[in-house]
C-alpha cells in the first residue's frame, strides 16, 4: 500500500487512470446495447451480448476492487476472508438451480432422466 | 475503553483491526447481493411471461454510472489527502464525493417517480397495455367524463366534483355491509364524504342488537340492553332489566349497543360496534371454555374407566344438545345461557343510491357485474339493488388511458402455445375489433409498425445474408415484432404528420424522426408539447371486464419489477448509509484529525472500501437492469 507522500502521488495518477477507463467502458457497455452495429449475436438482445455486458463489468468490478480497494497487494488474512465469501456466493448462484429437482414440477420424469427435457416429453404409463 | 490496534497494524494480520472488520463486513454483503443476483437469475430464467429486456430508460442509469466512479475516485483522492495531511484538500474531495451521493438518489428518486406513476393493464386476452391512466369525475347525472390532467378533469364538473385517476371502480349500491371488525377508517370516511358529496345517507335499516356479554334468551322478545342509544325511559329499563336478570339468574354486562333503525353510518358508529364485537368474542371464548370443560368432566364422570382417547369419539363436547344451547347456521349460539350472538357487520341502506368511486386497489378481486356486489378488502360489501331498481350495481367504469406501448408479446406466445398464427390472433384482438371505439388509431400504428418491421427485416437480410440452410442470419426479435414502445408510437405519428409526402420507412429520412435512446429520460414524458401536438399517446378505454390485471409498475405488475426494487432499493440504502457515514468524518472529524491525523486517515479508508463495493455493485446492477 501507498504510504509514503511519494507513493501516494505515484498512486492518485494511477487512480485517475482506472477512473477513465471505468468511464471509457461505461461507454463501451453502453454502445455494444444500443449500436446496431456492435450488436454481437444474433439481431437484439441474446445471450452473446449478456455474456459480453458481464464481461466488460466484471472487468471493471476487478479494477475498482483491485485498485481503488487496494486488493492487489493486500494481507493474507483479507484474501482468505474474501475466498470463503466467493465460494459462497458462487453456491449461492446454484442453489437455485435445485428447482431442476423440484419433485412438485419434474417428479413426473422417467426414472434416469432426473432433469426436464423439453425435447423428450414424458409420456406415463 | 482504549481500543487497540486503530493506528497500528496488529503483528500477526499485519493489519489494523477496522479494516478486518469492513472486509468481513464487505463479504457478508457479496453473499447478500450475491444471493439477490441469484434470485434475478432465476426469476428470469423461469420467468412465464416475456421479460421486459431493455425495459429501463438508459440515460439516468447511465449517469448515475459516471457519478458514482467518479465518486469511487474522489474518495480515494480524499483518503490520499489525509494521508499527505492536506486537510483543505480532504475536505473538497470528500464533499464532492456526498454531493454525488445526493445525484445518484436525486436520479434514482426521478426513475422511481415515473414507475410509480406508469400504469399497466393486462387485459383478458394477454395484450398489455402501458400508459398514464386519465383523470375522470361523477357530474351530477352520475356519469363519468374524463381528461388526460387532473386540472382539465376538474373543469369538466360544474358542482365541483373531485377529480380520480380513472382506472376507478364506479358503483351504485343499494346497500353496504360494513365488517365490524375490519372496516378500514379511510375506506369509510371515503365512502362517507362521497355520499354526502352526492346528497345521499347511509342508514340502517332495521333494528340492531348487539351483545358484547350475557343477554337474556329466555324470552322470545328481544331487548336492548344498553345504556348507550337507548330510547326506552330510565324506569322502564331498570324495570327490564330486573325483569331479565331474574328470569336469566345472572346479571348483565354493560358492553351492549343498540342501534335503531334509522341511524346514519359513522366511523364512531362502526367503532363503538367494534368494541361490542370484540367484548362479545372474548365473553364467549371464556364461555366456550367453561361449557367444554363442563362437558368433558360430564363424560369423564359416564366413563371413568376410559383412557381419553377412548372416550373421545363419544365426547361430543362441542354440540349444542347437551347444555340445551342453539346455533344458527354461522355457528352463532341463538339460545342457551352462556354464549352470545355476535353481531359482525352492519349494513346501511343508500337512500338514494349514488355511484361511489371505488379504488381499484381497494377491492378483492375483479368486480363482476352480474355478481351485483363489490368487496373490499376489509370484508366490506357493496351491493347491487334486485333488477329494474335504481341502483343497478357497478356502472360503466372503464380504465381510461392515454397509452404510451402496447405489448402483444404475451399474446404470441399464448397463440403459439394453443398452435396458432400470433400475428392473426393480435389482429383479431380486442383492441384492433369494433368494440374498441378507439381502433382506428391503433389500426394506423400497427400498420406503420408492421411496415417498419418489414424494412427492418429487409435490412438484417441485406446486411447479414441468409446460412446455409437458406435462413436469414439476423430476424427482428420477438420485442421488435410484438411490443410497440413509446419511441415507436412518436415516430410513427411524426411520420404520418410529416409535412408533405410522409416518408416510407426505406427513406432516410424515416429513421431520422425515431427518437433516440436519450429522449425522455426518464421515460415517455407525457407533458412533452410536441408529443401532446402529435397526440402520439392516444387515448384508450378498456372496459372493466377485459381487465385482468392492473397495476403500476410495482412489485404488483411482475418478478421484474419485483427484482428491480428489490436489488435497487437496497442498494440506494447503501448509497445513503454510505454517504452518511462519510459526511460523519467531513463534518464532525476535525477534532481526531488534530489530534490524531492517521488514524482518521485509516477510517476514511475503510469508508472509502464501503464506498467502492457500492460502486462495485452497481457497475454490475447498470448493465443487467438496463442493458440487458
């Protein structure tokens, strides 16, 4: 961390930067949504222009995180802190996904195909 | 108490013991954000109706993007101050950084606004449609007549009339059932005013009794028992109620009320009954109990050498035979001596019957007119009088809107899901039908629509070519085909009243008399002249039948407007929360910056780290709320 007053000027012409890169992919964010021409995928929104909309703000999340939170040279304390919150909420995200066994809305499945399939409907028996 | 290590790092984390604590802290909140991302994932995945994808104005969300990483960069620069000692520096960049705090809420408070403020129907046939509802009052003839302001709605009544969003429930009772125990205040005074407005009472009609403890059902004739509303002499009552009490062998309690027929409806009125009702309830749960036990001690003492639950198939402890006690067909003892009649809604007659205007907020469920009857929530019940009477029940209401999109994405999928043509099933819809007097307008902007679509269509073909299997690579969404946005219903009425020869949808000029994403802010402005001018936001009126759903645009409406108010509002909190903590160390710091400038430095630094996760937060909240 910048502690010395030469550090710190060293750190806020560093801190400036990221700042306009954050505006710059503010922008970018911005166009890759609205310009026709930048429109990856197919015609309007699709799952190309959701995957490239995270992308570009993960990038900038990891730069405020890095930087402006001073992650990128941090104690091994805070890392192990933050890794169990990140194990979590990557579980957090799947949870959900737990609906796929919902007994009230699947349980109708043939035995060995747990998971819905729409293009194999069940038929009963 | 000396707190430790607040300048100092500790030796073994290296750190001092704040900043351990905002990043615990700050990982508790990736879980909690993390958890809400989550529920937005699913909702939208399994959503069963089309998602409203780009459905937010960009350019307050773009804004508030640039405010808060500018803010993230001022507070750095304001911890990087203190570090240096600059205190006049500090207080500038930290200042900056709570004035873009305020911005931030200021924009989200106008976003919020226009929600709330934005009507949406789903109508029975799945076409939804958004707008801002009209302003409509009662004349004097008791029909309603509308206007898209609440002053020009106002000038339409001569008597003065107060204007209501017109997407009201207009009803002309014959009686109101109010519940005794659920009558909700407003709901009545409103009920009240409206019908003195009008000229009309509300009176009981008969006779009522009401018991809030023992009463006498020994004789057939019913007496009021109390002293409050009583028109019988002093002595005559004294003479009844020793009469009663003998005949009864128990005295008489006092909560009793009688209200003769006549009385005109009053909050008090139905207050005053509301404390006998709740006397009357808790006289007979102890009652209740006291009969049970009886009872239970009856069989126990016919039966001793039974377990109880050998007994309890013949232990008929709730029935009413075996204390000669009778109930009515709502459970109510009629006669007996323990247990009183509970009296648990008033009803008052309407002489003469008015409409009266009730909120669509106010009722249970969708009022049907040959239902002859409108509840409310709190149990009240407005009804109709028998056929030829005056007071026919619901009167025409129908929700009057001046509509700024029209979604039939709903619909085609509904059609498609039943294997049938969407774009045949929109137009033999409602709205395009005879039915709706308004189908002109909405002819002309579906034709313009699917004009525009088709050039569209031409254009993706030209630009991208077809696959190989002969398919055009790019097609018009769903949302292009099926949803009419309020940028769409602008152009195509700046098209048709384009000075000269209108231009076709091939023309250049065409594409320049869209609006662009940044018109409007917030959203469609209604106040907006030209759009006003161009009368782009025609008017609609949805007859009440066809209304299956109406809301703002609030939790109410769907998951998404749900999700939105859920992850945005907490993170407003936070915006708040965050700026409040920082204007603490600008305002009331200079004192620890004297005597101890490092240690003011290291709480502006974990402020700062609170302050960039928000901006973390909603660098990601921008492009999925309104990007996407």
């Amino acid at each position: 961390m910048a502690d010395t007053p030469e550090a710190i000027q060293k750190a806020k012409k560093q801190y400036i930067l990221i700042g306009l890169i954050l505006f710059v992919f503010t922008v970018v964010t911005v166009a890759v949504a609205t310009v026709p021409w930048l429109d990856f995928g197919d015609h309007g929104f699709d799952s190309k222009d959701a995957v490239i909309g995270l992308l570009i703000a993960t990038f900038k999340a990891s730069l405020v995180a890095s930087i402006f939170m001073h992650l990128n040279h941090e104690r091994k304390t805070i890392y192990l802190v933050l890794l169990i919150s990140a194990v979590m909420g990557i579980v957090l995200f799947f949870l959900t996904g737990w609906a796929f066994v919902d007994p009230i809305e699947y349980g109708n499945t043939v035995e060995g195909d747990r998971f819905y399939n729409p293009e194999k409907p069940i038929t009963s028996d | 108490m000396e707190i430790p290590y607040t300048v100092t790092a500790r030796k073994d984390t290296g750190l001092f013991n704040s900043k351990v604590g905002i990043w615990l802290f700050l990982a508790s909140e990736v879980m909690l954000f993390g958890g809400l991302f989550s529920g937005y994932v699913f909702l939208r995945i399994y959503a069963d109706y089309p998602w409203p994808e780009r459905a937010l104005p960009i350019v307050p969300g773009l804004i508030n993007t640039f405010v808060l990483i500018g803010s993230s960069v001022t507070v750095v620069f304001a911890w990087a101050a203190l570090k240096m000692r600059e205190w006049r520096k500090f207080q500038i960049y930290m200042g900056i950084t709570i004035a873009c705090a305020a911005i931030f809420m200021v924009l989200k408070g106008i976003e919020y606004k226009a929600k709330l403020e934005h009507q949406a129907v789903r109508m029975d046939d799945f076409a939804i449609i958004e707008g801002h509802a009209h302003y409509a009052v009662v004349g004097d003839d008791g029909k309603i007549s509308h206007a898209d302001t609440k002053t020009k709605a106002k000038k339409l009544s001569d008597s003065g009339a107060k204007p209501f969003k017109a997407n009201a429930i207009l009803f002309k009772p014959q009686t109101i059932d109010f519940s005794v125990a659920r009558a909700h205040q407003p709901w009545v005074e409103a009920v009240l005013e409206q019908a003195a407005k009008r000229k009309s009472k509300l009176v009981t009609a008969e006779d009522l009794f009401l018991y809030g403890s023992i009463r006498d059902y020994a004789g057939t004739e019913q007496e009021p028992l109390s002293s409050k509303g009583r028109t019988n002499s002093e002595a005559e009552l004294v003479a009844k109620y020793a009469n009663a009490e003998e005949k009864a062998g128990h005295t008489f309690g006092e909560r009793s009320l009688y209200i003769p027929a006549g009385t005109e409806l009053s909050y008090d009125l139905v207050k005053q009954a509301r404390e006998v009702y709740v006397s009357g309830r808790s006289h007979n749960a102890v009652a209740r109990t006291a009969i049970l036990k009886a009872n239970w001690k009856k069989v126990k003492a016919a039966r001793p050498e039974d377990k109880y639950w050998e007994q309890a198939p013949d232990a008929r402890i709730d029935s009413a035979t075996q204390l000669d006690e009778q109930f009515d067909s709502e459970g109510n003892c009629i006669s007996g001596s323990k247990v009183v009649s509970v009296v648990s809604t008033l009803s008052f007659q309407m002489s003469p019957p008015q409409p009266i205007v009730i909120d669509r907020g106010w009722v249970k469920r969708p009022v049907k007119a040959q239902e002859g009857k409108a509840e409310l929530r709190d149990d009240t019940s407005f009804n109709a009088g028998s056929a030829g009477d005056s007071a026919p029940g619901l009167l025409s209401s129908p929700l009057i809107l001046a509509v700024d999109a029209i979604d039939f994405r709903w619909m085609a999928q509904k059609a498609e899901e039943a294997g049938k043509e969407p774009l045949e099933v929109i137009e033999k819809s409602w709205i395009f039908s005879e039915e709706n007097k308004h189908a002109k307008y909405y002819k002309r902007i579906w034709k313009n629509h699917k004009a525009r679509i088709a050039e569209l269509e031409k254009e993706l073909l030209e630009g991208y070519g077809r696959d190989k299997e002969g398919n055009a690579k790019r097609v018009p969404t769903e949302t292009d085909r099926y949803r009419i946005t309020w940028q769409d219903l602008v152009h195509y009425a700046r098209v048709d009243q384009h000075e000269g020869r209108p231009p076709k949808p091939s023309d250049k000029e065409y594409a320049d008399l869209r609006p662009k994403f940044w018109d409007g802010f917030a959203g469609p402005n209604h106040k907006d002249e030209e759009i006003h001018e161009l009368h782009a936001f025609p008017e609609l009126e949805i007859p009440h039948q066809k209304v299956s759903l109406q809301s703002m645009f609030t939790p109410k409406w769907n998951t998404y407007y749900a999700v939105y108010f859920t992850i945005t509002g907490l993170h407003g909190l936070h915006v708040i929360g965050g700026a409040i903590v920082l204007g603490y160390y600008l305002f009331f710091s200079k004192g620890l910056y004297r005597r101890n400038p490092e240690w003011l430095a290291n709480r502006v630094e974990v402020g700062g780290l609170f302050w960039h996760f928000v901006d973390l937060v909603w660098i990601f909240l921008f492009p999925i709320l309104y990007l996407m």
